[in-house]
C-alpha cells in the first residue's frame, strides 16, 4: 500500500513555486502527512564593500536566519491554505542539501517546482531539479509554474496517466498511480508505447513484413499490460483505462496527457547510484521538462 507520512517541498520565493507548495499541501492533508517546507540560501564568499567615506570600508551585511525563516512562513501561509508546516532554512548547495534533509526527515516524497523565477535562475533551478530526481531516496512530484494550484480541501489528482515500460521502475510507478487514482472518484490511463517499428513504413519483403509483426507486438503488449493491471489493482480500484500506442515515448505520453486533460503523469526512473544515474532515461527527463501538469517520478525499489 502506498502512503505518505512525510512530505517535503522546497521553494525558491518565485511565483512559479507556489503551485507545487499548494500540491504539497493537498498530499499532506489526504495521506495526513507531516509537510517540511524547505528553503536553501545559496552560500556566499564575505564582501567587503567601499562606504561613502572616503578610505574606508564595510562588510555587505545578509539576513540572518530568522529572517528568512519569517519571509518563507510569510510566503507559503496562503499557498498551504492553513496547513502548519515545519519551514527549515539552510545554507549549501541547494540540490545536495534538498537530498541531504530527505534523508534525515525520511521524506517519502519531495514535491519541487521545475522552474525558477526567470533568465538564468530558471536554467538553474532546472538544473537542480534533474540532480534531485537523479539522487532522491523516495518519489519526486515536479510541478511545472503554470499547473492551477490546488485549493484548500481540493482533491490534487482524479485524472492519472501512468506510462509502464514492463520494468521495475514502471511497475512500481503503477502502483502509486493506482493508489493515488482510488478513493477520489478519478481514472487513471495506463499506457505503454511501442516506440521500435512504430515510425517505419509498412515494407514488402518475402522474409520479413513490418505491419504483422507490428501487430503481433501490440497484442503482446496489450496482453502484459491486462497482466500486470490485474496484478496491481487493490482492493479499492478505480477507473481504468489501458492503451497500447505507437511512437516516440515521451511524444506520445505528452500528447495522450494533453488530449486526456491529465492533472497527473506518473513515471518511473531506472534506479539510482552511477548506473542508475546513467540510465535515467531522456523520455523521463523530456516528460518532465514539457509536461503541461505534474509529473511523479518514481524509482525502483531497491534490492538488498
């Protein structure tokens, strides 16, 4: 059974970070979850500045902690619509130290915006986010700056897509899609895509025609994916809707997403550690990059 008991939800102060402190806050009230808001000040070298007197200097004084801690509470009291949340401010790398107080709350999800504020600071905060997805211990929520935010006592996800590529990672992002879809009167798709022979022309040739064996593999996949629904629907289930498509991965997915009007994509990533970062997939990363709604990510469990 998938629940949440611990939430954390980092956040810049931009304006494109409040939609993913409102989908934080609708996780945590549905699972009762305790939610960490977390805002991470870059370091900086000391700097000593010219004063308008002539030879003489000053240190560039910063806000202290408190401060900060005062304008984040500030920021996200109308966002999380009442929900008391616990605001932690730190210093450091922002990705390694949004990993880092995962581990020590024992997050089991992070929920992070995947843009910045503008220019340069959005590049940046792209940047954070894939390193987080890369080297988070739990599922990581992203929500792009224009998704609606989720109002107070508003159910956050009731039309799922859920792409399976028959691995682990899929399996297990099945299972949360599900999870997330029961109880809320929603649906869920479950799609899987068929990406070699999907963009070929159908070709004659005595030892070898494309459109049978094209239609063999869908009716394989189709099987598989009856298979596994089956094996992962719980006792509760909900709506659900399984597709086999042909094409690009994360074109079709995207493209299903919008014409379905998702509010929520869920994926999975292929592991963690060197290979695991080496392999975390482009569709995933491009997913995530052009996902008009939320993406869940969700990494396979790991093995003893």
């Amino acid at each position: 059974m998938v629940t949440f008991t611990q939430v954390l939800c980092p956040t810049d102060l931009s304006e494109a970070s409040r939609p993913s402190l409102s989908h934080a806050a609708a996780v945590a009230r549905r699972f009762g979850a305790a939610l960490t808001v977390l805002h991470v000040v870059p370091p900086f070298d000391p700097i000593v500045v010219q004063s308008r007197q002539a030879g003489s200097s000053m240190p560039m004084l910063l806000p202290s902690i408190d401060d900060v801690t005062d304008a984040v509470r500030a920021f996200t009291e109308e966002a999380l619509g009442g929900l008391d949340a616990e605001v932690v401010v730190q210093t450091g790398d922002p990705s390694r130290v949004i990993v880092d107080q995962a581990v020590v709350l024992a997050a089991d999800l992070i929920v992070m915006g995947t843009h910045g504020r503008s220019g340069f600071e959005r590049l940046l905060s792209g940047s954070i986010a894939g390193k987080v997805l890369r080297r988070a211990p739990c599922p990581v929520l992203t929500v792009p700056p224009h998704a609606p935010a989720v109002p107070a006592g508003g159910t956050p996800f009731r039309r799922l897509l859920c792409a399976v590529d028959f691995s682990d990672a899929s399996e297990q992002a099945l299972g949360f899609a599900l999870e997330l879809g029961a109880g809320t009167g929603g649906a869920v798709t479950v799609v899987t895509v068929l990406e070699w022979l999907a963009e070929e022309p159908v070709l004659a040739h005595p030892d070898f025609a494309v459109a049978p064996y094209r239609t063999h593999l869908a009716a394989d996949a189709a099987a598989r994916l009856r298979a596994l629904v089956a094996s992962a629907t719980g006792p509760e289930p909900c709506a659900i809707d399984q597709v086999v498509a042909l094409g690009r991965p994360y074109r079709e997915i995207l493209r299903m997403a919008a014409e379905k009007s998702s509010d929520l994509i869920v994926v999975g990533a292929h592991g963690r550690g060197a290979v695991g970062r080496a392999l975390f997939g482009s569709t995933t990363q491009q997913i995530v990059r052009d996902a008009e709604c939320p993406v869940l990510v969700v990494h396979a469990p790991l093995t003893p």
